[in-house]
C-alpha cells in the first residue's frame, strides 16, 4: 500500500527556520516525483514545487522559488520541504503528494502538516 | 487569482446531474491534460479525474471528465449527499509549471 506520512504540526516564530517532512512507503522512492501543495486557512490548493528523487530535479513555482526549498533523502524515502525565515503569511497546511510525472497527476497524499506562525 | 478560472460554487439536488468547469489557456489547458481532486473539508485532496477523463480505480463511475480547447469539465450525475466537498482542476502551465484552479465548493442541497 502506498502511504506518504507526514511530520506532525509546527507552532514557530516569525524569522525562525523550519523542515518538514513527507515519508513514503509502498513503491519505488526514486521513480515517481512528489510534488508539495499549500493550503491556506479558507483558500484553495496552491502548487509549490515538485522533485524526482531519482536525480532530486527539482522545479518551483515562480512564487515559491527562493521562498522555500524542496529536497529528498533517498536513504529513508523523505521528501522535505523547507524555509529559512518564516512569515506569519507561511501560516497553512502543507501536503506532499505523489506524482506521476513532472506533469502528471497526484495520486497520492499525505495527511498534510499544519504550520502556523503567529504575527 | 489562479490562471485555471472555476466558478466558486455550485449546487443541485440528489439525483440531479452538476456540471463544474475549468477555464484556462493555451498555454495550459489547450497544451496539456487536466486532472480534478475532490476535498472534503478537513481532509486531504482525492485524486478524482486523470488525463482530461480516466478514473482511478474506486472512483464512481457517476463522476467524468472532458476537455475541449481551453476548457475541462467535471460532471457529476447521480448527486449525493457525500458528493458535497470543494473540487480543484489541476494541469502544467509553460510559465508557472504546475497550477490548480481556484477550487468549487459543491453543495448538496
């Protein structure tokens, strides 16, 4: 069965640094991409990024890029997702999910992870 | 403001057919195919509708896709009360990568 376990809830501090993770299992890391979603409180899904852990290719969407950073460790089947200075406007529920393809479906998801960053 | 235009909601009886729509542009939707998820609020997304009008196994057959030009369709018949959740298109843009729709929040009435 596939399964993407997500790390539990985070409460921090704006400015302060933050990774989480999404942990498969089920089916073959390295051959299908994760891609990470965020939703905000009351808002819709929004596209953040996605990698192939095979060879970590890593793209982001160009509202994301340089906010945060998208990588996997391949020794434990891990995706994360990270920031270096977190925004009270980073305050969502974030979810991986598998993908197909660079351009495919997501088949796939993790229980998602609440960030909040109180102002 | 996403480049995949939803309406933001939609509704209709049990038993009626609903029909929600996903407008985009070339350089998505008239390039690439179209994937819908359903979400229940409180939960995670479900993947629902693959490559413009596949189903993955375990979704009702009451639920379809279509897409034509610049403009995908999902169309639930048979409304359900469980039915009743936000619905999201998804598809790749050449500029943006990977975008989803502003979401339709289904009600059941």
């Amino acid at each position: 069965e596939v399964q993407l376990v997500q790390s539990g809830a985070e409460v921090k501090k704006p400015g302060e640094s933050l990774k989480i993770s999404c942990k498969v299992s089920g089916y073959s890391f390295s051959s299908y991409w994760i891609v990470w979603v965020r939703q905000m409180p009351g808002k819709g899904l929004e596209w953040m990024g996605i990698i192939f852990p095979g060879d970590s290719d890593t793209r982001y969407s160009p509202s994301f890029q340089g906010q945060v950073t998208i990588s996997v460790d391949k020794s434990i089947a891990t995706a994360y997702l990270q920031w270096t200075s977190l925004k009270a406007s980073d305050t969502a529920m974030y979810y991986c999910a598998r993908s197909a393809g660079l351009r495919g479906w997501f088949d796939s998801w993790g229980q998602g992870t609440q960030v909040t960053v109180p102002s | 403001q996403s480049v995949l235009t939803q309406p933001p909601s939609a509704s209709g009886t049990p038993g009626q057919r609903v029909t929600i729509s996903c407008s985009g542009s070339a350089s998505n939707i008239g390039s690439y195919t179209v994937n819908w998820y359903q979400q229940v609020p409180g939960t995670a997304p479900k993947l629902l509708i693959s490559k413009n009008n596949q189903r993955p196994s375990g979704v009702p057959d009451r639920f379809s896709g279509s897409k034509s030009g610049t403009t995908a369709s999902l169309a639930i018949s048979g409304l359900q009360s469980e039915d009743e959740a936000d619905y999201y298109c998804a598809t790749w843009d050449d500029s943006l990568n990977g975008v989803f729709g502003g979401g339709t929040k289904l009600t059941v009435l």
